[in-house]
C-alpha cells in the first residue's frame, strides 16, 4: 500500500525553458514511484524529463514572463484534462508566486497549502528578503538598493569591493539580454553600468556585501512548513561543489547535521507563518562564523531528493501527504547522503557515499532521461564550443611584421587570460 494517497493526482507547474532543471525529475520519480499520477506542465521541447516512464501527461506551459491570469488559464485548461483536484506544485519563483496570488481562483481544482496570498512574493523578492531578515533578527549581508547612477557608485565604495550585485524580481529578467540574476561587481564602473539596465531588468538593483566562499561556508536548507506551521522533511545540506564554481547550482550536496541552520530555518518561516515547500541558501561568514541568509525560494530546491529519510519521505512527498490529509511518517535523517549532478561532476557521480547517493539524472528503474540527457548535454558543450571557436575565427589576424623588422623576444599575450 502506498504512503500517499494515489487517488489524487500532481500537477507540476514550471514556465522557465531550462531542459536541464533536474528537479523536475527529481519531483516526478518521487511523485511517480509513490504510485501518484504526474502531470508536467512544462517545456518538453528536448528535455529529458518526458522520457521519464513516471510522467502520466506533458502540458504545454505559459510563456515565459507570462502574468499571473495567463498561468490560471493554463491551469484551468490542465485542470479540465486531469478532471479532479490536484496537488500543485509550482518548481520556479514565478509560478510559486503566481500560485500563492491565485489561491482563490484555483481552488478546488488544486491543493495549495494556505498562507498569505503575497508571502511567496515577499520573500523571493531580494529587497525584501533584506528587511525581512532585519525584522527577524537573521543574518544577512548588508544590503544597499541605489537609486542613481552616481549613488550606484557610491553605494560600491560603501560595501568595498569587490561586492554582489542582484536584481530584486529575477524571475523578470529578461530571456537572452545577458542580464544574470547575480553577479560579483569588481569596480564602481560596473556597478553604474549595471544600474543603467534597470528598466530592462524589470526591478530594482542591489548591491550587496561580499562574503568570500570557502571551505565549509556553503550551506542550505530544505524542509515543508505544514499546516501548523512545523518544519518537517528536508535538513540541512552542505554544498561541495558548484557549477559555476564558487556560485550557482548544487554540483555535489552531502545531507549534514547542522542545528544552527537547522534553527535558523525554523525561526524564519515560523515568524513569517510561511506554509508549504522552501528552499534556503545560507554562507557562513569566515570572520564572525555566522550564518548569512542569501536566498529564500518557495518551492522546491533543485536537488530536495538529497532529504530522502529513512522513512523515504522528502519535501513534496511531506505536501503531498498533507494537503491530502495524511500523517507524515517520522524517518530518521540520513547525515552523509550525497546528491550529484553527474553533468556537472562526472567523477564524483563515481564515488560512493556513506549515506548513499542518489544521482540527479540517472536511476536503474528509469534509464531513458539519464540517456536523453548526456545527447543533449552533448549537443549542448558541442554548440557552446562551436561559439566560441566562430568568435575566435572572427577576429582579425594579426599583420604579418615587415621582413626587416627586428623580431621580439616578448611572447604573445593570451587575450582570454589577460582579461580574466
């Protein structure tokens, strides 16, 4: 007999256009294997995720940047194909906000936990999450929003450089204008560049203290808030590698005791009354060795199948359960659990764990998306290699010296590495 209730089906819910977004997968194996029925409402041009044997249906999802009333037709189309109600369950900041906004009119097609219909919102927002943690009383880096050119600059030299610069609304970033959700600023000069693309970043810009990483001061955090407000699921996690190295994703992720974290995580959405599934990234500062909050995400992480309990519980198991009306079952944390992403760390996906460890694209009883995506992984470096070698073709070579100039003795300089 399954833990959860088999009669009532999932819908994920997710508008960005990455066919790489292993938590996708990661949703419809735990979903899937649990014996519920799995709809994706997702891209499914090219992503290996629809060759996965536990997806009942793919759904043509909303555009990307799409408002909030074209996600709820979307939802109501799928909602007439499924034919009862659903558990949602939203995998990027922009539909987890439009879900929490659209609570009413959604319902009773789907099942949501119930929480302020603006808090998803409140803490995806950078700007915001800086006084949220102020009013909270948790650590965050100092946090500047300018509001000029010139006070972009003077905002720079305030923080020291080099420092962190954010948008506040990624998820209203533009697709391929070049703008990065997050990037490390060098000199003042950038800072008043960057500031200059307000308006096509869609939101304010942040500069932001730098806190250097290293060994041991990467960690996160991911857990389900049930109805009374009790974090269960999840743990805390350490990152072992990243992709992009020292920022991005989690690479290599070890399930680590951590109380701290752990309490940290507890506080905040306790305060806040959060409800539902949330994603926490936190460094710890290498002088003070505090704890600094740097993201809030109200969905799930990209890789929450690291908190796969002894119980075999993880967090969109525990909100499956629990908007269904279930107990959730007390397993025991699993300390030393590894989670790979095997095209981002080939080699560690060939070490084995104290834990275990489970691979973020392949499973022996679900082989085809593992498959599908080293040839499109291999597509894709192919591509980018291509790029880069036409861009190199297209500069000009260099003019031959005349035949009775001196030669020099000094080696031509590296353009790649002189400008890193």
């Amino acid at each position: 007999m399954s833990l959860l209730d088999t009669r009532v089906p999932a819908v994920l819910l997710r508008t960005d256009r990455n066919p790489f977004h292993h938590g996708t997968l990661g949703a419809v194996r735990s979903l899937g294997r649990a014996g519920v029925e799995v709809h994706v409402v997702a891209d499914s041009t090219g992503s290996p995720v629809r060759r996965s044997r536990y997806v009942h249906s793919m759904h043509s999802p909303p555009p990307p940047g799409a408002s909030a009333q074209q996600i709820l037709a979307v939802l109501r189309r799928v909602a007439g194909r499924v034919g009862r109600p659903a558990v949602l369950i939203p995998l990027d900041d922009a539909t987890a906000i439009a879900a929490g906004r659209l609570q009413g009119d959604l319902a009773p097609s789907y099942l949501l936990p119930e929480m302020p219909a603006t808090l998803s919102e409140r803490v995806a927002d950078k700007a915001e999450l800086a006084a949220v943690c102020a009013a909270a009383d948790i650590p965050h880096p100092r946090t500047l929003v300018p509001d000029s050119p010139g006070r972009a600059v003077d905002d720079a030299h305030r923080l020291g450089l080099p420092l962190v610069a954010k948008w506040s609304r990624p998820w209203l970033l533009p697709a391929g204008g070049g703008l990065r959700s997050t990037r490390l600023v060098h000199s003042a000069q950038q800072a008043r560049e960057l500031y200059a693309r307000t308006a096509e970043a869609g939101s304010p810009l942040l500069l932001q203290e730098y806190l250097p990483p290293g060994e041991d001061r990467d960690w996160f955090f991911h857990g389900y808030a049930d109805r009374a407000g009790a974090v269960r699921a999840g743990g805390p996690g350490r990152k072992r590698l990243s992709w992009p190295r020292g920022a991005g994703l989690t690479a290599v992720g070890h399930w680590t005791p951590n109380p701290e974290v752990r309490a940290l995580a507890e506080r905040l959405t306790g305060e806040l009354g959060y409800r539902g599934v949330f994603d926490l990234d936190f460094r710890r500062c290498g002088t003070t060795g505090r704890y600094h909050l740097l993201d809030f995400n109200p969905r799930p992480g990209a890789q929450f199948r690291l908190f796969a309990d002894s119980a075999g519980l993880d967090v969109v198991r525990a909100l499956h359960l629990d908007l269904t009306g279930r107990p959730l079952p007390d397993g025991d944390p699993v300390a030393g659990r590894a989670f790979v992403v095997e095209n981002y760390a080939p080699f560690a996906a060939l070490r084995t764990a104290s834990g275990g460890r489970e691979l973020a694209w392949y499973a022996r009883d679900d082989r085809a998306p593992g498959w599908a995506m080293w040839a499109l992984w291999a597509r894709h470096v192919s591509g980018r290699l291509r790029q880069r070698l036409g861009t190199a073709a297209a500069v000009p070579a260099p003019r031959p010296a005349p035949r009775e100039a001196t030669p020099s003795l000094t080696p031509p300089i590296d353009d790649e590495k002189a400008s890193s």
